[in-house]
C-alpha cells in the first residue's frame, strides 16, 4: 500500500472516532499535513508530518505505516511517532490544565445533583404561588 486517504487514515490510527468526524476536523483547518491546510481526500505518505488538535491537545506526528482499516489501538500507534517536543508539549498542558482545575473554587461550574433537586424544587415553588 503507496497511498490512502487523510481521512481514512486519522480514522485508521484511532486519532478520530469515526471518519466523519476525521472529515470534519481536516474541513476545520484542525489537521495540517507538512505544515500545510488539507483536505481530506489528500493522500498520505510514509514520513509526513501532521499537525493533529483534538480537543485541547495537539499532536505532531510523523506517519510511519500506512493502513486503511481500523486494527486494535496496539496496532495503531505503529502507524506514526509522535515527536518528543509534541509529547513535551502535550505533558505541559495537561499538567497546567491539572493546576487550573486544582485552584478553581469548590462548587463552581456545573450544579451538582443536590442542588439541581433544591433548584427544581424552588422552581416548582415559585410556580404554584403565581
């Protein structure tokens, strides 16, 4: 195998869920292959380089197999190499985003179930004195 589809082959790495949404990350300018926009329909080859973000992440990797079928993870992680400042990178944020999470205030964010049952009953309240 020379060649296969971008989309197919984020899918096929496990970088994405499904293709569609391998598709639609590559249509959002979220995977650049040889520093450069793409689409999806691109072919890959052995020893390009792909930006990849997902979520808060960003991945540089460079493809090491080709494959155009979804193999378990194990198999997966052989078809690229992610270079060490990526993985630098990538350590850094989780971390900062570890420490974020650490200083917000307890009870901020989303209701917790206790309160969303004090909130619906203040609300049904509210409602039956109207």
């Amino acid at each position: 195998m020379q060649k296969i589809r971008l989309d197919k082959w984020l899918w096929a790495a496990r970088f994405f869920k499904t293709r569609s949404l391998a598709t639609s990350a590559i249509n959002g300018g979220k995977v650049h292959l040889n520093s450069q926009r793409t689409k999806a329909a691109k072919e890959v080859h052995i020893e390009d380089e792909l930006n990849v973000r997902n979520g808060h992440h960003e991945r540089t990797v460079i493809v090491r197999g080709l494959s155009d079928q979804r193999r378990p993870a194990k198999e997966a992680v052989l078809l690229y190499e992610e270079t060490t400042e990526s993985i630098a990178k990538r350590e850094q944020n989780t971390e900062l985003y570890r420490q974020a999470a650490a200083l917000r205030p307890r009870g901020a964010g989303r209701p917790t179930k206790k309160q969303q049952r004090e909130i619906h009953k203040f609300v049904r309240k509210t409602d039956d004195d109207s």
